[in-house]
C-alpha cells in the first residue's frame, strides 16, 4: 500500500521511516522504508511457509476467466469485500478494487456467486487493465505518504463522490463496504 525499497551506500538508514537495513560486503544498503508501517518482512527458508495463504496473482496466465468464474461461485460474499481478501486474490488494494469493478459494470454488493461466466471475465480483464495501468503510472499518490504516483489522475471512481461518471455522466456515489470506502456509479454499476 506503500513503502519503498532504497538502495544506496550510507551508513545510516536510507529514508526518514526505514523499518529494515541490510549491509552488503560491498558497501550497498537495502532499506526498506514504510511511514504506514502496512509492509512486513520476512526471512524464511521456504517462501511458501508465507505466501501459502495467498490467493492466486492476477496476472497469473493459469488464472483464466473461467477458473476465475469458478472462484466467484465458490463463494457467496460481496464482491468488493472478496476482491480485498488477499486469500481469494493476492494484491488487490481499495483504489484497485473500485476501479476495476466500475470497468467491469457490477456494483460492490453484486453477491460473487451470481456473477455470469461474462461478467467475471469482465471483471478479471477489469483488473488486470486497472493494475497495469496504476504500475504504468507509478501508483497513486494520494496522501503525504508516496508522491511518485500519477494515477490519481486518471481515477474513473475512486474518490470521485459526486463528479459526473466518465461513461454515463451520473453522479459517483461513496458507501462503506466491509468498512472500507467503496466509490461507484449508480447507473453503470446497478445494484443487485
């Protein structure tokens, strides 16, 4: 959600919020600064004894539109809740998940087990273009945390409240869902 990784040569912490050092031999510092402290670190022998729990990668080429249908159905739960839960989808953050359900058209409260074959192929290619293009651009810098980012800019819902819709011209609405803020298009994204 934020953080970087810095590498240079000092002896003291590279960055104002570095959590973790590490000094090579040849003088290079890998500092990993987080001001949110949301980032974790782990040294393990075995990767998997962490990433286990996770949920496939969206850009994972044996992620198909299918198989992806089929994890929808699996489950009944809202479909902005179940695309925040890093067990069902590994990496999808709150910006990432309003955008890509509004290029989808299926609102947040859609239950994941009524959603047709073409609309989770929808909603899988929604992902994958909002995340592509949000790496393009560096992320979002949307608070005082990261200010490299651009794709603030090109928001299509996400914190837009009461701005027109980019497709439709209706006014963006903001609910909490799963306690999170959830910005959609009424008219686009019709409730289910």
């Amino acid at each position: 959600m934020s953080g970087d990784l810095l590498l240079g040569r000092s002896e003291k912490p590279l960055g104002d919020h570095s959590r973790l050092q590490l000094y090579f031999e040849d003088g290079l510092q890998l500092s990993f600064n987080d001001p949110r402290k949301f980032g974790r670190v782990w040294l393990v022998a075995d990767s998997e004894s962490v990433l286990a729990q996770l949920g496939p990668e969206p850009f994972d080429p044996a992620l198909t539109p299918a198989g992806f249908h089929d994890l929808l159905r699996a489950r009944k739960r809202q479909l902005k809740p179940l695309l925040l839960d890093q067990t069902f989808l590994a990496g999808l953050g709150n910006i990432y998940a309003d955008e890509a359900l509004w290029a989808a058209r299926l609102h947040p409260l859609q239950p994941s087990n009524q959603v047709t074959r073409k609309q989770a192929g929808s909603l899988l290619t929604g992902i994958q273009a909002v995340l592509k293009e949000g790496i393009r651009r560096n992320g979002a810098s949307i608070d005082w945390v990261y200010r490299g980012g651009d794709y603030q800019n090109h928001f299509k819902v996400y914190q837009r409240t009461g701005e027109p819709c980019h497709r439709c011209g209706t006014n963006i609405k903001r609910i909490t869902v799963g306690q999170r803020g959830t910005h959609f298009c009424p008219n686009c994204q019709r409730s289910p």
